[in-house]
C-alpha cells in the first residue's frame, strides 16, 4: 500500500493540473469502488471548482467551492492518470501520458475545465472516494481517530514521549498505530529506527527524551527525502505521469536481508523478523 511519501507525490502531481479547474463532467463507471461512492457524487461534483489540493496522513483531500471536501485512498493499486489538453507533456508539473493497457480498471474520471482529464484507476478497488463537509472533516469517520502528522508542527521528541509513555507495545507497533501518528507505514518505520539506532521490539515506553528528540527527528529526515525522491516503487505504486519512485535505492534496511548494516563502523548483518504479519529489517548490533 502507498505509504505517506507516495501519496504526497500523488498529491504534488495532481495539484498543479486541478487546483483552481472546475469540474465538468464527471463518469462514475461504477456505483463502487472499495466503498458505494456518495450519493450523488456526480452531481454534487459538476460544476464545483477545487479550491486547493491537500493530504491528511495517507488520503488526498480536494478542497471544493461547495463546502465540501472530496476525499480519497488510494488503497493498494490506485492510482490517478493526468491526460493533458494537448494528449502530450502539460505544464506545469511536467505531466505525461501513458498507454493505458488497463483501460477496463479506470472506474472514475474526472473532465475539467481546464481541459485536463484525471482518471482514478484501481485494479484491486480498495481504493475509496467520499465528499465531507469541510467543517465536519476531523470528526468525520476518516479522521476522527487519527493521529497526529509525521509532518507537521506536532511531532517533536517531546510528543513523542507523551504518546508512548507506559507503553509495553513494541516501538515498532506504537509507531504504525495511526492513533497516535497518522501515515506512517511498515516501510519508513524500518528505516527510521534504523537511523535512530532504536531496537524494533523494544518496549515503546522505555525511550529517553534524547533517543526520542532523535527518533522524531529521523522520521522527519526519512520522510522528507523519501518525498524529495518521489516515494518508493514497490509492485503497483506509480507516479501520477507513470514513472517510479526512486527511494527504494535508498533503503538501509527495508528487504535487506543478508546485507551488512550500512552504519559506519558496524559490523552486523540485516535481520527480518516478522512482527504483526509484517516484515521488519533490523541490525540487531546497533539497533538498541
């Protein structure tokens, strides 16, 4: 599933192409995707203009002149493609289309006024869409229980200790709990801990304020140039124009396994273990 870095990507090549265009037609090839989408979703749309482009944790939020937000997941294989009014490179944001081989999986799309076409394709339709009031959006049933941003002005090694105090749950399970922090996911959790030299299974709880202040730091650090490479290439995931993302060349840890530990001056191996039905790479020598 796209992690945070990649659906900021997704939100960064959007914006340019809808921020500020109208909706003019809009083709629900389906009545579903993972979810029913929204009772008159269609109509509701036509004719509203999207005010702005942003993200909460993993979702893509478009802010409309309605009132309303369209919000959107991805899920595990979607993905939206940009055709230009010239069907060739747009500007700005360096768009360009691709053959699409899978026509039959592109279940929503989107024309607009500014002649540009986004087309949400989902092979697997795990991805969803809903429309929320704009004043109702952090009590609505998406966000009411999330956390706060990696990204954001909260997170700091001082929020991070709160969070975690006098819990025994692993670092590693504290960390994917989007209750406490929203959009992180099982990839940069490997290479965050990596970087901050903190164990995986060590008891969330038992951090110091210094190994906290570095743990937030890194997240920042890991999260930053992951976005900067436009986000990690794992099976489905694509940029919004189809190209990849580059961050997977950067990995330290994440499917390592066997390598030696990047850290300079350590002379361990990468290990995987298995943690909630998730893989985790470590280097059980520097990883405290």
């Amino acid at each position: 599933m796209p992690e945070l870095p990649e659906v900021e990507t997704v939100r960064r090549g959007l914006e340019p192409a809808m921020t500020g265009a109208r909706f003019v037609e809009i083709e629900a090839r389906r009545p579903d995707l993972r979810f029913p989408l929204p009772a008159g979703f269609a109509r509701r749309l036509t004719g509203q203009t999207i005010l702005s482009m942003g993200r909460r944790a993993k979702y893509l939020l478009a802010d409309l002149s309605s009132g309303d937000v369209l919000v959107m997941h991805l899920g595990m294989t979607g993905r939206f493609l940009i055709t230009a009014p010239d069907g060739g490179v747009a500007e700005p944001g360096e768009f360009a289309n691709e053959v699409k081989e899978d026509a039959k999986h592109d279940h929503v799309v989107f024309r607009l006024s500014n002649r540009f076409t986004i087309t949400y394709n989902d092979v697997r339709r795990f991805g969803f869409m809903d429309l929320v009031p704009r004043a109702g959006l952090e009590t609505s049933r998406h966000f009411k229980a999330m956390g706060i941003e990696p990204l954001g002005n909260e997170l700091s090694g001082e929020t991070i200790a709160r969070l975690f105090a006098g819990k025994m749950a692993p670092l590693k399970a504290a960390l994917l709990d989007q209750g406490l922090i929203a959009g992180l996911g099982n990839i940069y959790v490997c290479e965050a801990l990596h970087r901050a030299s903190l164990a995986p299974e060590r008891a969330a709880g038992t951090l110091s304020d210094g190994q906290a202040e570095r743990l937030s730091g890194v997240i920042r650090e890991v999260l930053a140039e992951a976005v900067e490479a436009g986000g990690s290439t794992l099976k489905d995931y694509r940029h919004t124009d189809g190209s990849l993302g580059y961050f997977q060349h950067r990995f330290r840890v994440y499917d390592r396994e066997g390598e030696a530990c990047p850290t300079p001056d350590c002379r361990g191996t990468i290990e995987r273990l298995v943690q909630s039905g998730r893989s985790t790479y470590w280097c059980r020598h520097c990883q405290k």
